[in-house]
C-alpha cells in the first residue's frame, strides 16, 4: 500500500495544464434539475472497504437510493483511499477531463488536502443540498473544516468519528487514562496491547493521538509543518513509542492491519485492551458476537481525537447529478440513524438534533447504543486532527522507523 505521504509528494509536484471542459452537471442550487438529471445514473462511489458492516451499510444505502431516484450505486472497494485519488490524478494527467471513473469519494484529511490544493475537486456543491442545514453549519465548525483546511463547499459531510480505548473487564481492573500510564500498564502487561500498522487510519490516529498528548507545543500542529520544527516537535513521541513497541503484541515485531484485526485480537484474549475510531464499535461487535460482553469503552483525560468523513465529487466525474443525490440521501435523518445504530454500524452521526423534526429526532432516540458505549457527556474533549502536512510527516517517520 503506498503510504499517504508519498502519495502527497507526488500530487504536490504535478505540473497542471489548462483546464478543460468538464461533465455538465445541473447547478447544485436547482435541485429538481438535479433530481431529474440522476434518474437512471450510475454512480461509482470509491469507499474504502475494511469492515463489513461499512460494506453492509453502503448495500443498504444502495437498495434505497435505488428505490427513491432511480440511482444505482456501486461500491468500488478500497484499501486505502489514496487509490481513487492517484486514479483521478492519473486521468487528469492523461487529460481525461469528462469521462472520470470515479464519481464520489469517502474522503478526509490529507486526501482532500491534496485534491483540493490541486483542483482534482468539483463544486462547490455540497453546502447546496438540502440536508446540509441539518448539520447546523453555522454553529458547527467541524463540517466546515477538515483537518483545518477549509471545505469551502468541496465536499458533504456524513460521518463523525471519535477515538475510543477499549478493554476486557474480565482482564484489566484499572485501565490506564493517559499515554504515559499506558506505557506504564503494557509494560506490567507484556503483549496486552497494540495498534494498527501504519498507514492504517487507526494506526494513525494512535500515534496523532500520543503526539497530542505527549507535546507541550499543540498549537504547532494545527499549522503547516515547518522542516525545522519536526524533530524537536516530535521527539517526544518517538521516545514514546521506542519504549512502548517491546511490550506489545508480538513485542512489536508485527502489528495488525486494521480494527478488525484487532477485534480478533481481543476476542481470542490475545490482547485486553484496543482502540477504536468508533464510539459505539465495542458495542456493536458484542451485539454481533465479536467481542465478549465484559468489553466496556474509555477515554483518555486530556481528551481523544475527533474527526469527520465526508463525501467528495472529482472534477471529472461522469454522474456529478447522481453523487450529489447519493451525497444527500446519506445526510437525511433516515441514513444517519441507521448508520448510527451499532447493530448496523455505529458510526456517529453528523446532524444537529436541534435542526430536526419530533419524529425525525425520535428515529435517534429509539437507538440502543449499547452497553459498552459511554453516554455523550463521558466522552470527554474532542481533539481536532492536525494539519495534514504534520500526519503526513509522522507517518513517513513511523515507517522508516519501525518498518523493516
């Protein structure tokens, strides 16, 4: 898998020519015209394709897309997503300018970073579906930034995420609250913890995650990263995880791939505690009889890392009226609490609850989050994620530090 920032690398040096004629779409603001125009297109939606039940949900999104405006969709499954967007890129290399193969992307962070800074991007769209104002944009900074780097109407909200921990009460009596007592418990506890391969995103948030923590300089992190900030910014860190990585699973010698790899781990009481970028995983995979029912969910004291997904249309995409209508389907209170339930999914969603109907609010309060799940006001501060410049960095680092 190429890692995210060598694919970064590469868009960054791209040579543009001039733009040329793009897919005619209907104005986002004409919605009937948009309507209309999707009847009968098929969109490629470029999702990655790690969980089941995400590939589960998005068939259901599929089934109902379908019978609402006649729009079939088709999961194109990834492995990381910088694979749609090295395909766009490629295309507008090429000068493909209207006949895309990709027509939305679930993206975030330093994907979006990327497409965006090299206008790989259509619109802007997405703050002119009519769902959007359920999201209460105007009191909500985070759908209108991703990763600092300002949406601009570039790309629809539809999924929230917050990095839990996760442990077997049955295993651990008093779980660790912040980095430096997770290093401290692994090492009583030799081989009970690990985390994702980097580049993985969850990989990737635990070590965002311990850099947060372990810096005195966060502010930096929420800038563009400067050369000659890197190394006294991040050296807490790595001196971190050099002392961590001998106490983990496999004495960090291998690492697994993804968190369903680590549910595995968990329910063979090969490890007792994980994580997780889903509130309510812990939940949902007792519910599914993944994981015991001793699991219960933490978080960390000085807050965890929070972000949003989002739905973006490449410039090039051949069924702009068809994803837009996907895009806005998702944002309805119908797709989000079904998303939200951890039966089905467990992700969270991205509506303002005050922006909805008695009934539609009731779709959410019928929801049985689950008894591993922490009620909202236990969940703690939500820590924004960096720049991508500095993920970017970190990752590289990670990879040429411990990947032999």
């Amino acid at each position: 898998m190429k890692p995210r920032a060598t694919l970064a690398a590469a868009v960054a040096t791209v040579m543009l020519s001039l733009a040329l004629p793009v897919a005619a779409a209907p104005a986002p603001g004409d919605w009937d015209a948009v309507l209309d125009a999707a009847e009968g297109q098929t969109v490629y939606w470029n999702a990655w394709a790690g969980e089941e039940r995400t590939n589960a949900y998005i068939s259901w999104v599929a089934e109902q897309v379908d019978a609402l405006y006649g729009v079939e969709l088709v999961h194109v499954k990834l492995g990381d997503t910088s694979e749609a967007v090295s395909r766009v890129l490629a295309e507008k290399q090429a000068g493909n300018d209207d006949q895309g193969s990709v027509d939305m992307i679930w993206i975030n962070g330093e994907n979006f970073a990327a497409m965006k800074a090299n206008e790989l991007l259509f619109g802007p769209w997405a703050d002119s579906l009519p769902n959007y104002a359920l999201t209460d944009p105007d009191n909500t900074p985070a759908v209108r930034y991703d990763w600092t780097i300002p949406v601009d109407g570039l790309e629809s909200p539809w999924s929230s995420s917050q990095v839990v921990f996760y442990y077997d009460t049955a295993l651990v009596e008093d779980h660790p609250d912040n980095m430096p007592a997770l290093l401290e418990w692994a090492a009583q506890h030799p081989g009970e913890f690990t985390y994702p391969q980097v580049p993985n995103f969850l990989g990737n948030a635990f070590i965002t995650q311990a850099l947060l923590e372990l810096s005195d300089t966060t502010d930096l992190f929420y800038k563009p990263m400067q050369e000659e900030d890197f190394d006294a910014a991040t050296a807490p860190l790595w001196e971190f995880l050099d002392q961590l990585h001998p106490h983990l699973w496999r004495s960090g010698r291998a690492f697994p791939s993804n968190s369903a790899d680590l549910r595995s781990l968990m329910s063979d009481s090969e490890i007792s505690i994980a994580l997780s970028f889903s509130t309510t995983e812990a939940s949902g995979a007792i519910a599914n009889y993944e994981l015991p029912k001793t699991v219960r969910s933490y978080v960390h004291d000085s807050g965890m890392i929070g972000n949003m997904s989002f739905m973006a249309i490449p410039y090039n995409a051949q069924h702009k009226a068809g994803a837009m209508v996907v895009a806005n389907y998702l944002m309805s209170p119908e797709a989000q609490a079904e998303k939200q339930d951890p039966a089905v999914w467990g992700s969270n969603t991205v509506l303002s609850m005050k922006m909805l109907s008695p009934d539609e609010r009731a779709l959410f309060d019928g929801i049985d989050l689950g008894i591993a799940t922490l009620p909202p006001d236990e969940l703690g501060e939500v820590l924004g994620q960096p720049h991508p410049s500095w993920v970017d960095a970190i990752v590289e680092a990670w990879q040429e530090r411990y990947v032999n």
